[in-house]
C-alpha cells in the first residue's frame, strides 16, 4: 500500500511539470486571444510555429547534450559556419543541387559536433570550456571565409530559399522539419537502445560503463546529433532570412538552453522528454509572438524570458523538495 | 561436468602504485552460496572487478566450466552469465525499473525497435516471482535502497545469470528488509539454480546464507573453509591476522561532569527523540545497523543538518546549533565517516589540512601566518604519529591509517570538549586501528567526553564506557560497560526496544 | 605520489608558457609595428583592453570553486544603463556612479542568494537565467535608445592618466594586488581554494561555504560595476547592447591563466598574464589590420589547449607510470 502510494506521487510529479507548461501556455493563449482575437487564427499560428520551428529543432540536440550531464555553447556560432558555407557555395556555384548543398550544411555541423564530443569524451574537457572555444573558433572562421561580406537576398537561388520559405499543402516547410525531427527523435529516444543509453550515460555515467555501455561513444553521438541539427538549422535560418552574415543567430544558444530548461530537462542529466522540450520551446515562440499582439513593447521579451525559466527552475526545486519531505514524513512513523 | 563453475587462478591486478590482488585464487561450486569476506581495502571489490570483467588481471587465469576464459570488459562476462549487484546500487534513477532491468538486453522487435510491451510484461512477472509490490514502471530514483536491490536481482535473473554476485547488499538494509533479501537469495539458489558469491561484513549474513567462505587480507588469499568447520573467532582472526583483544587498549579514567545532554532531538525522516548525556572523560559508543540514524544524529550535533525539534544542553546551557561553525566555536568537533570525501584535501599537504579548520587561530588577523601554521601542524603531526615524509607531504600520498589521523589532528588542533568519531578505524589498518584507539584513550583520560559511532562490535564492546544502540530512528537500548554483550546489542539493533538500563 | 607529480609538473609548466606567450606576442608586435614599443603605444594598448578586465577576479574565485557566472556582462549592461538614465535625469554624476556600482553590486548578490538557497540549481543556469533578465531590463528602461550627456570629467576615467600612467592602469593595478593578496595570503583565499577542492570537507570543516560563495558572486557583481563606469566613460554614452558577448571572453582569459575548471587551483598572476596574453594579442592584430574576428579563432584554440594540453600530458605520465610498475 505504502509502495503504491509512493509510486502515484512519484508519476504524478513526472507529469506535474510538462502539465504545468501546457497549463501556462494554455492560459496565457486564452488570455491573449481575449485581448486580440487575432491570435488564434490559422495565420497566425502557422507564423508562430514558423518562428518556433528552428528553436525547437535545436532544443531536440540540446535535450540530448544535457541528458549526458553536457552542454553546448557552440550551435549558434556552427549554424552560422555551416550556413555561410551553404550560401557561399550557393552565391559561387549557382548549378551545385540544393539538395547537395544541404547535405555539406549537415555534414559540416556534424563535424564540429563530433570534434566537441571527442575535446569532451576523450579529451576529459568540461563541456562548457571545449564548447565555448569551438564557439570562438567557429564565429571567427565564419567571418574568415566570408571575408566578412553578407550574402544577401538576391545572391540565394530560389531552390535554396524555398526550403524554409515553400510550404506543402499550406504548411510552411519549417514546420514540416521540425515535425519530422520530432518524430525521428521521439522514436530513437524512445524506442531504441541506443537512444536509451544516452539516457542511462547521463542518469548515472559510472553504473553506465560498469554495466558495459560505451559512455564515450554516447557522448559522441550526442553532440554529433546536437551538430547535425546545428547544421541543418544553419542551413535554414539563412534561406529564411535570405541572408547570411558572420554575425548570424549570435548568441541563440542560450534561447536554445532556456527552452530546455523550461521544457523540464535537468541540467544535472539524465531526465528530459520529446514533449517537454517542445512546449518549451513552445512558450518562447508564444512569448514572442504575443507581445506585439497584447500592445506589450517587444523590448519586454528578454525580460520576461529571463523571469520565466528563472521561476520556472526555482518552481520546480520547491515542487522537489515537496516530494522529498513527503517521503521523508513516512520513513520513520 | 566440473566440480567448479567458476575458477580463478593465482590473479594478480596492480593499479598505479599499489597491487590490489597479489596471486589470489578462488572456487565457486554449482548451486553454493559462498561468502566472500575481509576487512574494507583487503581486495574484495577489486576481486569482484576482476570477476565481472571491468578490470583486465595483470597475471592470472579464469575458467568458467572448466574452460579458460579472457573478459575483454563487462559485455564478456554478461554474456558468459555473470552479474553484480554492487555495494553502492548501481541504477540509473531517471529511468524506470524496466528499463534498470533491460538495460544492455533490451528485448527488440525483429525491425529492432524496442518491445517496450514485452519488456514490462517480463518485469512484472520478475517482479512477482520475487514478491514486490511495485510495477515496472516505477521511476527507480523513487524506490527505496532495498527495493532497488530487489530490481537489481530482477535484472540478473532477466539476463539469465548462473553466477550472481551480491557485494554487500544487506549493508544499508533494515533487519525486515534484509530477510526480504535472505528469502530471495536462497530462492534464487534453489529455484534458479544459481551459483551466489556473497560478500558481508555480517556474520550472521553468512552463518545463514552460506555454505563456504574465502577470506581475502591485504590483497592476498588467506583460505577457504566449510562454514561448518570455522568458528567465527577463527574467522576474525583470518580477517584481522592476529588476536583482536590487543586492538582495545581501554584505560580507566575518571569520568566526570555532565559535558552533553541532548533531549527529545528529532529530525524528518532520520530520526526520533533521541535522549542521552555525555560525561568528561566518557567514551559513549552509538552502534546500530548502517541507516539506522547513528550519523544522521551526530551530523545535527555538529550542525551539518540542525535537528528539527529537541534540545541540545552543552555545558548546562541550551544551545541551537545551526552550523559546524557554532558547534566547533562551542567545543564540539566531528570526525566524519568518509575521511576521503568529507574530511580531507587530498591535493592539500597535511600542514594545511591540520589547520583548515581553525586557520583563524593561526593567522594575524586575516592574514595567513605560514610560520605559524607550520609550527602548529609539525607538533600534531608529531603526536598523532602520522608516517610521513614530512609535515608538507599530499594527503593523497598516504595510506588510509595516516589519513584518518591527519583527520583526527584536524580535530586536536581545535579547541575541544566533545569528540564525534564517526567510524574511526573503518578500512584503516590494524596498526593504525590501535594507534587511533589509543589516540581515544589518552584523550578521555585528558577529560574530552568522546562520542564515537561504530558498526564494529568488538571496537564498541572493546573502547566504550557506555553503549547506545540505534535501530530505524529510535534509541532502543543503553548499556553499561558491565552489562554490554555482543547477543544484547545486536539484539537491540535488529529485533527489540530494551528498557534503558540502570 | 603518482598525483602530486603530474600536478605540480604541469603547472610548473603553465607559468613558464603564460610568460613564453608573452615574449613571443611582443617580440611578434614590435617586429609588427616599428612604433609599438613607444611607451604612449604601449599605454594606449594595454587601456584598450582593460576595460573588462577588472571582471576577471572574482570570476577566477568563483570559478575555483567549481562555479561559473554568466550573467556579469548583462550586469555590466544594466548597471551603466541605470547610470546613463539617472544621469539624464539630472542626478549629479556622484550619485550616478554610485547607483552604478549599487545596482551591479545587487545583481551580484541575487544571483549568490539564489544559488545558495537554491543548492539544486548549478550556478550555470540560475545566471544564464539573470543574464537573460538582467539584460532585458536594461532594454525595457532604455529600449534602442542610447544614453549621454555625461559631465566632462566622467571621460577621464577611460581616457586620462596621472602622470604617466592611464588611470585605468592604477586602479587596475590596485584591484590585482588586491585579489591577489585576498586569494594567496588571507585566510578567505585559503577558504576558497579548500570549497574549490573538495565542498563537503569544507563544510565539516566549520567553513561557511555559503557565506564564501555569496561574497564572492557579490564581488562579481561589484567588479562589473567598475568595468561599467570605464567601457561607459569611454563611450561616453550607453546602450543596453553594450558588452555582449563579453561574459565569455573573460571566462576564457581565466581558464587560459590556470584556473583549474574543475576548481581548487589557480594563481592569480597567471591570471593577469593571461589578460596580457589576450590583450595584447588583440592589440597586435590590431596594428597589422586584422580583424577582431581572427583573435577569436586563436582564443578559442588556446582555450581548448590550456585545458586539453594538461590532461594528455596527465594520460601520458599514468600510462608510462602504469607500465613502469608492471
């Protein structure tokens, strides 16, 4: 009985947190179709998902790089290499397929995904130093192969641009991606032992080698998917755009870690789900949309953003310490 | 067929600095449980390491029915049908039981993708063979130690195990919990027909369990006996390697006014009106199985975690104590019971480790006075008679006895009247064990009252004046000196209240 | 034993490569530039980078501690922003400079409550969290509206000398004496290295962590509010955009000077070595028109190396030691 008991309010916490977002989000879109009904038309939600649609492919890496106790400074500076690679290939060689194109944007990212995994894994670095030079390296080498000219709007193909512009069936084709990202990672998180094992390698890295698991090779793979997605969202972010400069999505990595954040996944590793991580990805893109919509100057995004996750996490320790009391209240009667 | 499911041959494994296993050899019969035993550092874990394939021997050879086999990692000896189940659980608390059980094996469709049905289907069943009542998908950060045990056996059946290796599970368990464990152990052995290597510190676990032991000692392979043929004085004597009574080196000293009164102390979930008091000169044993709250206790004595309610009386004045800032500026010191974790700085030599805690005493001010530490730190360096190249010397390069006594003149080179020893001579040697013991009795005789937790009985009945036995949370016995035997206080630990004595 | 002779190996070797970076980047800019060892050249470098680098102190603290902040550049941004409006506002500048350092100071102090209240949370997050709100206040007062009209003495904190010497180099100079003698002669140094090296220890030693940990965020807070009242006075104006990206150089001079990233250990005049190293590297670059951006590959390189370096060199020596004993 006692088990039981225990169980319920265990599962129940599991879910408290990705209920609470839904929740929120919930509340806060009724409140913002109540001040300007405009919100909640097809438009208008295409637009919103449009605008989540990059975040949200990146938190999918970024979920998996803090699953394994990491982290990753350096997508927004690799989106900006492999992207400006990919445009500058574009602008240079008009006749290269665009298909082609996009696959050296993701075989790029991966790349520098896989150098960060080995600095990390095999090299002993900490996360947050090996991925903040990969940033420093990256940014500059950016400017260095653009010789810091922008490509611009007209030097794209049409086919290039209409990757994040076209649509099918009146869905924009980011949002197809991103749909698509998702599915693809619910299954290898969910329904592969591979995916499973990045879990474990975050949850306890020690029992993980004990119990045979390649914790190294985990670790590589993590931020190898972290530099694909970094890639292939380089890519997209400059036919979005329609403009590629050495300075592009400077500094999107936090946006990209806060959205995890609130999304329910633990810095410490080894917990964080498909779900989560969307409608926290979710929540930004509505934060964003919405001010404009509800007359709050857009200068108020930042702020908010910060106060946000800032509650969020302290929300969540105080819901944690709950449990824990709880617990403990029934050990010794 | 083989007389020997599993054999090793004169293993030898060196780390860097050390040989952990010096030429041991081991047999392990079909459908036996045999314990494994020695004293904490004699080689145990390695030896289990060995085993499991996660250490590669430097010289030496295993056959497993009767073929001679090589482990290239712990996959190898997965699939040869060998498990672990370790001291320290070794579960992945995000993820759920089922996924603690399959973790490595995973059940697949033919497409290889995970057969998430079939795999909590398995472990329900596992877990009902086994007689638990919680489901396969229970989160297993949510699950008590016990518990987790149970899954982590779950998991060894799931892979099919004909060797299953217990290192220590009944260490954190309560008495219930542990014949929980004892129940499935044997069920394990008769049912399943698996081969069990057992390692305990508990002599019951054993004379219960087992059939044969193999005692391990320095690194080195002492013997192996019938357990029908050993007497449990002749074991610690194989343990120890000479006679136990000349550890104890108990003075008599006058034990004189009340230090310490401690009333009603309670805290969430550890434990609950704790009463007693602590005289000068006094060494109080507190003893009780591991998790019964003995730590816990002293840990809001000195601060680390204040109690939620009761009253602490030092020298006749209620005092709150909320930090081991305030305990030590009162004159209660503690020597914790990780000396490598929360004692030490291991990178540090041990002049700055003996100060750390009063480096305010031996500064100007705010400015540190080297001269002056060094004077200091060379005088209890002397006195507890740390074998060292000097007193600068790394804590990291010495020996497990030589740490704790850095820890204990950590203690002396602050101004004390109570001393908490949280298992003092755990893992250190025998020449350092009554080194550190006669440490206690010089100090009582100088009028410290000395606090000291112990799960080794014959330390307890051997150094304490007086003895306070702990069992889930609660105070359940206190003995005299006069009164104390080895049956009273495991009795007091593991099955009844007693009535206070006097 | 094994230990201690890798450790102090390569930090032995740490120092001598700090000062070898430094010969070798002046030998490289005076080869560059037939002016630069001209002590007005020289000057004017070495006032050109300082600006941030007052940040790089308590961050070698907290980063011996095992902790990180993220947030001190947003806090550079809002604490001028405040400046900058109370000047406009009409205060007199004193009062200006004081609300300045205040509010940096106070930025300091609420990320240290929360990460000592909140122990769960790694310092990580909670200050990528207040570099986001902090920031973002600093665009709510000002939105893309800049800031002036600060008197005309203000200017001379950025740009003036006493004597011969930049008012930036005498009071830089004063703060490395003092976070030096903090961290390598007082008992609070002693006290961090030891939280640095081992937490839990240091709790049992009657050490108040937290209280440690609290000063030295606050301290964080405090010393952004200096680099503030320079990079503003060299400005001569303000805008919430101001020091992006700065959080992060600063980080990577501290890893570059030793600091252990793990905790414990770190000098901090290799700490200011590696200031110099930077500084003066960009400073080269300078003269030779490369740009900015080419400094940022070479930092990111040596951030990666000044970690990785050590570890290969600690694999190597185990491996040999490994089988020396067999």
């Amino acid at each position: 009985m006692e088990n039981k008991l225990k169980n319920s309010f265990a599962d129940y916490f599991d879910q408290f947190r990705e209920l609470g977002l839904l929740v929120f989000i919930v509340t806060l879109s009724i409140i913002v179709q109540i001040r300007n009904p405009s919100f909640l038309t097809g438009e208008n939600i295409n637009d919103l998902l449009k605008n989540t649609a990059i975040l949200s492919i990146l938190a999918v890496g970024m979920m998996l790089v803090l699953v394994t106790r990491g982290i990753d400074l350096s997508i927004a500076s690799n989106m900006a290499f492999s992207g400006m690679l990919a445009s500058l290939l574009v602008r240079d060689f008009p006749q290269i397929p665009t298909i082609l194109i996009l696959l050296i944007g993701l075989g790029t990212g991966t790349f520098f995904g896989f150098i960060n995994g080995l600095l990390i894994s095999k090299g002993r670095l900490l996360p947050i130093i090996a991925t903040l030079g990969m940033m420093y390296v990256l940014r500059g080498s950016t400017f260095l192969i653009s010789k810091g000219k922008w490509v611009s709007a007209y030097q794209f193909t049409d086919s290039f641009k209409a990757m994040a512009t076209g649509s099918v069936f009146g869905i924009n084709n980011l949002i197809l991606i991103a749909a698509a990202v998702y599915l693809i990672a619910y299954y290898f998180i969910n329904h592969t032992g591979t995916g499973r094992r990045i879990y474990a390698t975050g949850s306890n890295p020690e029992s993980a080698k004990i119990s045979g698991i390649n914790t190294d090779r985990m670790i590589i793979l993590s931020y190898s998917i972290m530099g694909l997605l970094s890639g292939l969202t380089g890519v997209l972010w400059m036919a979005r755009f329609a403009s590629a400069q050495s300075d592009s999505a400077m500094g999107y990595e936090m946006n990209v870690i806060a959205a995890c954040v609130l999304g329910g996944v633990s810095m410490g590793g080894g917990s964080g789900k498909v779900g989560g991580i969307f409608l926290g990805a979710l929540l930004f893109g509505i934060l964003n949309n919405t001010l404009p919509l509800i007359n709050i100057s857009p200068f108020w995004q930042n702020a908010l953003q910060g106060a946000v996750i800032l509650l969020a996490v302290i929300a969540n320790v105080l819901a944690k310490r709950q449990v824990t009391k709880k617990n403990l209240n029934r050990r010794i009667k | 067929m083989n007389d020997y499911i599993l054999e090793l041959k004169n293993i030898t494994k060196v780390f860097p600095g050390i040989k952990a296993l010096d030429d041991v050899s081991f047999q392990l019969k079909p459908g036996e449980i045999h314990a494994l035993m020695g004293e904490n550092g004699a080689g145990k874990s390695t030896f289990i390491k060995v085993i499991t394939g996660v250490y590669t021997p430097e010289q030496g050879e295993i056959y497993l029915d009767g073929e001679r086999v090589k482990f290239h990692g712990p996959k190898d000896a997965q699939t040869a049908g060998i498990a672990a189940i370790y001291q320290h659980v070794t579960c992945y608390p995000d993820l759920t039981v089922a996924e603690n059980i399959f973790i490595g094996h995973e059940l697949r469709y033919p497409s290889r993708r995970l057969n998430w049905k079939e795999m909590y289907r398995q472990s329900d069943e596992l877990l009902k063979t086994l007689s638990v009542d919680f489901n396969s998908k229970t989160l297993m950060g949510s699950l008590s130690v016990a518990q987790q045990q149970i899954v982590e056996i779950a998991k060894a059946l799931s892979m099919k195990a004909r060797i299953i290796i217990m290192d220590e599970p009944t260490a954190a368990l309560t008495k219930r919990e542990s014949e929980e464990l004892y129940r499935v152990t044997q069920q394990l052995r008769d049912k399943e027909k698996a081969s069990i290597i057992f390692i305990s510190h508990r002599f019951e676990d054993m004379y219960k369990l087992a059939s044969r032991v193999t005692v391990l000692r320095d690194s080195h392979y002492i013997g192996c006996w019938d357990l029908d043929a050993i007497s449990q004085d002749d074991l610690i004597v194989a343990m120890v390697g000479r006679e136990v009574s000349s550890l104890y080196p108990k003075k008599e000293v006058p034990i004189t006014d009340e230090i310490l009164k401690v009333e009603n102390l309670s805290r969430t979930g550890y434990f609950k009106d704790i009463s007693f008091s602590l005289r000068k000169g006094e060494i109080l044993g507190l003893t009780g199985l591991v998790g019964a709250g003995r730590t816990e206790v002293c840990e809001s004595l000195f601060g680390v975690h204040p109690a939620d309610s009761g009253k602490i009386i030092f020298d006749g004045k209620e005092r709150s104590i909320e930090s081991p800032g305030t305990a030590m500026d009162l004159g209660i010191g503690y020597l914790p019971e990780d000396r490598q974790l929360q004692g030490l700085i291991l990178d540090w030599g041990i002049d700055k480790n003996i100060t750390l805690p009063r480096l305010d005493k031996f500064a100007s001010g705010v400015w540190i006075n080297e001269k002056n530490e060094t004077e200091v730190a060379q005088k209890l360096f002397e006195q507890v008679m740390i074998k060292a190249q000097s007193v600068h010397a790394k804590a990291s390069s010495l020996s497990g006895g030589n740490q704790q006594k850095i820890v204990v003149a950590k203690l002396l080179a602050t101004d004390l009247k109570v001393i908490i020893l949280d298992e003092p001579t755990k893992g250190v040697d025998v020449g350092a064990k009554s080194a550190i013991h006669e440490i206690m009795s010089d100090l009582a005789g100088h009028g410290y009252a000395i606090l000291m937790i112990s799960s080794e009985m014959s330390e307890v009945l051997g150094m304490c004046d007086r003895i306070l036995v702990m069992k889930e949370g609660y105070l359940s016995a206190e003995l005299s000196r006069e009164e104390a035997t080895q049956e009273k206080i495991l009795e007091a630990a593991m099955v009844k209240t007693i009535k206070a004595g006097n | 034993m094994i230990n201690s002779g890798i450790k102090k190996h390569s930090f032995l070797k740490w120092e001598w490569m700090l000062i070898l970076m430094l010969i070798l980047i002046n030998i490289m800019n005076a080869s560059l530039s037939p002016y630069y060892l001209n002590y007005f050249n020289i000057s004017s470098a070495v006032m050109a980078f300082l600006d941030k680098a007052f940040m790089v102190f308590p961050m070698a603290f907290i980063m011996m501690m095992g902790d990180i902040d993220i947030s001190v550049a947003s806090t550079v941004a809002l604490s001028s922003v405040i400046m900058g409006i109370a000047v406009q506002a009409g205060l007199p500048m004193p009062l200006a400079i004081v609300l300045c350092l205040g509010t940096a100071t106070l930025c300091g102090w609420i990320n240290g409550m929360i990460i000592t209240r909140f122990k769960e949370l790694s310092a990580a997050i909670v200050t990528i969290s207040t570099m986001i709100l902090y920031r973002g206040i600093a665009y709510i007062i000002l939105e893309d509206q800049a800031a002036s009209g600060f008197p005309e003495w203000f200017s001379f904190l950025g740009w003036e000398s006493i004597g011969p010497i930049p008012f930036i180099v005498i009071v830089f100079t004063v703060f490395a004496v003092l976070f030096w003698l903090i961290l390598h002669k007082t008992i609070w140094g002693r006290r961090i290295l030891a939280i640095g090296q081992n937490n839990t220890a240091s709790i049992y030693s009657g050490i108040n962590v937290d209280k440690i940990r609290l000063m030295a965020f606050t301290s964080a807070g405090f010393m952004a509010g200096i680099s503030s009242l320079f990079l503003t006075s060299k400005m001569a104006s303000t805008r919430p955009n101001i020091a992006v990206g700065y959080e992060l150089e600063v980080i990577a001079i501290v890893v570059l000077g030793g600091v252990s990233t793990s905790g414990g250990r770190g000098k901090i005049h290799n700490v200011i070595m590696a200031v110099f190293v930077i500084g003066l590297l960009k400073y080269g670059l300078g003269l030779i028109n490369i740009h900015s951006q080419l400094l940022s590959i070479i930092i990111g390189i040596l951030l990666i190396l000044s970690t990785l370096l050590p570890n290969l060199g600690e694999d190597y020596l185990k491996k040999k030691k490994l089988r020396s004993n067999t």
